[in-house]
C-alpha cells in the first residue's frame, strides 16, 4: 500500500505546563519547568501547516490546553473553518462560561481526565487540594453550553476499587453518558518510585470487568482510551467488548505535533522525527516508516494469529522499563495464544428498498491509492467509484447501488453495513 499523504488524526500539544500535578503525568516527574507559550502568531503558524495536512481530526492536548486558551482561540477557529475536527484533552478545571460557550459554537468536544469520585484520592492524584468540585464545575459549564463531554479515569493502584463509584458519580452526579477507564502507564521521565502506582494484569481484568458492569447498569457508553493486548481478554465477554475496538496508531494514521511544531509518532515518544514548520512532511512520515512495519511488533507477537489487528498493544507502554519500542506490552499474557475467541460482528441484513442518506457535510481527499470520506471525525478509505457515486447523490437504496456497480446482494450489504458504522451515511427510518 502506498504511503498515506494526510494522516487522518493529529495530536497537537499546545504546551506543556498544568495547573494540575498528575502523578502519573510527565510534568510531576519534570526536573526544570518548561515555559509556555503564549504567542498567538506561534500558534497560528502550527495550525495553517495543520490545515495544509488535511487531517480529519485535531485532539488539543498538553500539559493543560486551556491554560493557553487566549492564545489558541485563533488557531482552533481556523481548524474548524476548514472542516476539521476538534476534541481538547483537559481537567476541566479552568473552564469558565466564555470557555465553554466558545468550544460549544465551534462543536468542539471535550475530554475530561476523572481521577475520582473520592475527593481525598483525586486531591492525592492531582496534587491540588479541592480538585475534584473544580472538575465537576468545569464539567457541568461545559455541558451546559452543549460541549459533547467524555470522561476519563486513569487507573492506578491508587484509584482501581473506585471505577465503579467514579462511573456513577459520572451518570448520576454530572449527567454523563461515556466513560472511559484506562490503565495508568509509567511515564517515561518518572523513577522506579512509580512502578508502585502500576496495576497487574488481574488488576487490569477486574478493570475490563468493572466496565462492563458499567455499560449494563447505567447504560454508559464504555472504553478504554489506549489498546488492550487482545490476549489480556481472558473472557468472551470481555473480548466481545475490547477486541479490536483500539490498536496503536502512532505512525500509522496518527502522530503528534508538539508547542514548538516538532513530530512525533505519539504524544509519548521523545523521539522527533522532524518539525513542521520547517521539514517535507512526505520526509518524516516516511523516517516513521518502522511504527507501519512490523519492526517495533514484539518477537512474543510475531506468530500470534491476531498481530495484524492487535498490532501488539501499546508500542510505548514497556519503552520507560526496557528502552526498547518492541518490547511486550506488560499486560500481554502470550500464555493465551492462540486466540480461541471469535469476534461476533452484527452485520444487518438490510432490505433492498432501504434508503441511506449520505449527509451535506461528507468531505472526501484524495490519497495515492484512493480515496478518504469523513463526515466529522469518522473516516473511512473508498475507491474511486464509490468516491465518485457519494459525491454524485443525497441518497440511493440497496437496489440502486446493486444496479448500478452489477453487484450481488451480499457485497453491498457488507460495503452499506461498513458504510453506516462508520457514520459516513445514515438509515433512513422508515
Ligand atoms: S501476542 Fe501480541 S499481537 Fe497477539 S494478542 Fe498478545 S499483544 Fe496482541
Ligand atoms: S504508542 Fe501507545 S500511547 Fe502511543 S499511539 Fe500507540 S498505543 Fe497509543
């Protein structure tokens, strides 16, 4: 396949400083402070590259976003007047009515860190005394604005018995429909001290477990923010769930652009590939060639039979213990492959008179082997043909689209099927 011209999802780390002190986030472990940058001309100029690289989606991250929110006001307008996607990663804790109505008329997205409903834990997490009412307040400001809000708790040791109680402080206390719940990674600048916070991988079961627990009893949208190994799903339930739903995208169709503009795979690696401001962006995608190949897979994953979808958990999660990209995600447990589970897909089976409606803000982009549609942040990649008929109608049934391309029944109920779980068209009801 050829390389992908406009890598669909970009993190951009607007600075690198926070007004909270996360144990398990780089700043904590920080030796010297590092300024930010509130220059809105610094700013501006990283976001026009941005809009030159077509990416479907933004995620604002830091450090804090919000801490520089007058300075990047100016850049996320011009990320959206150009169609593209925006979700902030923030503690909430800075958002205030102007904030949270400026994010809602741009339909920016939020999404919030959750250390806990124990306000004593939170504080102990976030190192701020009375964090956890600041979250909440910055929560509530955004929801009442009309922000799309989801939550997220990093899980350590500290917190693992309250994902329950931390989920339904979510759904009952601040009115949420998502929660998401990830294991906590060791940050790459921290010392042996931090190991103490790392759950094991029965911790990480009972994590999977309290979500779907979750998902049944409060009706919550659940998930993880990074990869599960797929062999740490030791259940059909559980695998059900997790499977396949998120694998490492670094270099992939993702990477990350730091304050100062250089390129990362990730928001985790130190390594820099080069810098947009400056570099041919076709040059440092191709020097991330070896996060596409099977270079930084685990030797232990190279004969598994799921590699291709699991693509070996996180790439990061072991590099602060070992150094290494290929080293085995810790929670893996290769003790459990062959994968005996089957991922059961609930494909429908549409009627031939059903009609879809490709909606007005479909975006296409052309790549060297095809074609990219998004509508908002879901994108998928087309051939030309089918590039040319979403452009081309507002809406057509399963029997046109049979007619039209000569083909069978089943093909194009499973082309429709991935059509609408990726939200590129919609079910007209009847
Ligand atoms: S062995 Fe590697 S590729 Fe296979 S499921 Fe485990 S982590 Fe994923
Ligand atoms: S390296 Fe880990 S944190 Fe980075 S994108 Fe991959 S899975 Fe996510």
């Amino acid at each position: 396949m050829k390389e992908l011209l406009y890598p669909p999802v970009l993190h951009w780390e607007v600075t690198p400083e926070c007004n909270h002190n996360c144990i398990h986030c780089y700043n904590y472990w920080r030796k010297e402070p590092e300024k930010k940058n509130e220059s809105i001309k610094d700013h501006l100029a990283i976001a026009k590259k941005i809009v030159e690289r077509h990416p479907v989606s933004v995620v604002v991250t830091g450090g804090e976003p919000l801490i520089v929110f007058e300075a990047i006001k100016a850049s996320l307008r011009l990320l959206r007047d150009n169609g593209i996607s925006i979700s902030v990663n923030t503690n909430a804790a800075l958002v205030t009515e102007e904030i949270a109505e400026f994010m809602a008329k741009l339909k920016i997205s939020a999404f919030v860190s959750l250390p806990c409903c124990e306000p004593s834990i939170c504080d102990g997490i976030t190192n701020v005394t009375n964090s956890l009412p600041k979250i909440s307040k910055g929560i509530k400001l955004l929801l009442d604005a009309g922000v799309r809000v989801s939550v997220n708790m990093v899980v350590s040791k500290r917190n693992i018995d309250y994902i329950y109680d931390t989920a339904k402080f979510a759904k009952e206390v601040l009115g949420l429909e998502s929660f998401f719940a990830s294991r906590v990674s060791k940050p790459i600048n921290s010392d042996t001290e931090f190991c103490k916070e790392l759950l094991s991988k029965e911790d990480v079961q009972k994590l999977q477990k309290d979500l779907i627990r979750i998902a049944k009893d409060f009706n919550m949208r659940v998930a993880t923010a990074g990869p599960m190994p797929v062999c740490s799903l030791t259940e059909d339930e559980t695998f059900q769930k997790f499977a396949f739903t998120r694998n490492c995208t670094a270099g992939k169709i993702s990477y990350s652009i730091d304050y100062s503009g250089n390129i990362k795979a990730c928001a985790r690696e130190v390594q820099i590939y080069g810098n947009i401001l400056t570099d041919n962006f076709s040059d440092v995608w191709s020097r991330m060639k070896y996060w596409r190949d099977e270079t930084f897979l685990p030797a232990e994953c190279k004969e598994c039979n799921v590699k291709q979808s699991c693509k070996g958990g996180c790439r990061l999660d072991a590099f602060p213990h070992t150094g290494t990209r290929n080293a085995l995600d810790p929670m893996a447990d290769v003790s459990n492959i062959p994968i005996k589970f089957v991922k059961k897909m609930d494909s429908k089976q549409m009627k031939m008179e059903q009609t879809f409606i490709v909606p007005k803000t479909i975006q296409f982009i052309q790549e060297g082997f095809g074609w990219r549609v998004n509508v908002g942040s879901k994108f998928m990649y087309i051939t030309d043909e089918l590039k040319q008929h979403l452009s081309n109608c507002t809406e057509f049934c399963i029997n046109e689209f049979m007619q039209k391309f000569d083909v069978d029944y089943q093909t194009t109920n499973d082309l429709i099927n991935l059509l609408v779980d990726n939200r590129i068209i919609f079910m007209r009801k009847e």
